[in-house]
C-alpha cells in the first residue's frame, strides 16, 4: 500500500500497515486507486466491490476508504487521522416506500463501528435515497432504488484496521450480505488486491 505525500511519518505508517494487515470478508473485492492530494499531507485511498454471484452479474454494492493525515492535526478532524467512506448500493424496490430508511442505514454505520471494535469521534455522515421510475418504452421495467451512504470520522488509535473492517462491513451490510456468525474469521481472499 502506499500513500501520496514524501517520507510519511511513523504513526502513518503505522496505520497503513493494520490497514493493509487487515482482512475482510471474501466477497468484497478491495483495490488501491490514487488519493485525493488537496485534503491532507498524507493519504491513501481504496475502492471496494460486493459482486453479484455470477460473473454476469452487476455489484451489489460498491464503495471508497479513504484515510487522511495531517501531522499537525486539523481541528474539524478533532485529530490527526480521518476516515471519509462512501457506500453504494442497489436495493429492492419495495424499500422505496420505506420512510425510516435512511436512519436504518445510518444505524448500519454505527453497528458497524461498534461490532468491529473501531474507536472514533466525531462521526458524521449523510444518506440518500434515489428513486428511478420508468416511464414510455421502458415503463415495464421494476423501480430502481439506489442508497449512497457518506461518512466519516475521526479514528482514536493508529491501529486502522478495525476502521477498514467496518467500512467492509458496511458495504456487505448495504449489499443485503447476511453478517457473519459471531466469532467466525474470514478466510483471505486471493481477489482482495490490498497488500504492503
């Protein structure tokens, strides 16, 4: 994994490296892409897919993790390190009429970072609900309803592993993936691309 920014101090290191150590469940697809350059000093970034189950089928759900550092800190970040995440999902239609979705998914969020262990502040985040109606030659076609879930907060700890493992938990959350049983480690996956 590497970072944009020159000679990354130890405690981004750090990080990178629970980060990279970290595996998540098989059927999420993580890959490295470039970082955004203007937020912070130092910073990398990962997209994240849940396919369908045949090749021909579109994701489930996809996303991005991105972690910020700047040494000297940032005062909205109330730290030195920041996690901004985005989610991605196509869902069944019938959820279209479900008027409490969007704090059901927040609540997503919030599972996720508790059930994983990752210690934060400052959580902040938003949901939106699009609803797609077809209308003409294509008014035969089901209503599409797709969910796009931002958030981020503020780690406690250089140890981000937990952080990228709630983020993955989110999106298997978001693509309808049940959760695994309690106490059940996920294999690693030769499609997981994320590595030092």
């Amino acid at each position: 994994m590497t970072a944009h920014g020159t000679e990354a101090p130890e405690e981004f290191r750090a990080a990178l490296e629970s980060v990279a150590a970290r595996r998540v469940r098989p059927e999420v697809t993580l890959r490295e892409v470039p970082a955004p350059r203007r937020i912070a000093p130092f910073s990398v970034a990962l997209t994240g897919e849940v396919s369908g189950v045949g090749d021909d089928e579109p994701d489930l759900a996809s996303g991005r993790f991105i972690l910020l550092h700047d040494p000297a800190g940032q005062e909205a970040w109330q730290g030195r390190f920041r996690v901004v995440t985005l989610v991605r999902a196509t869902l069944e239609p019938e959820m279209a009429a479900e008027d409490m979705l969007a704090e059901v998914a927040w609540t997503w969020f919030a599972d996720a970072l508790r059930d994983t262990g990752a210690s934060a502040r400052a959580e902040g985040g938003t949901v939106t609900r699009v609803l797609s109606q077809s209308f003409g030659a294509l008014a035969g076609r089901a209503n599409d309803v797709e969910l796009e879930m931002r958030a981020s907060w503020t780690p406690l700890t250089t140890d981000l592993g937990p952080h990228l493992a709630a983020w993955a938990q989110l999106l298997c959350t978001a693509a309808g993936l049940p959760p695994l049983p309690e106490g059940i480690t996920p294999l690693p996956a030769r499609r997981n691309t994320v590595g030092p």
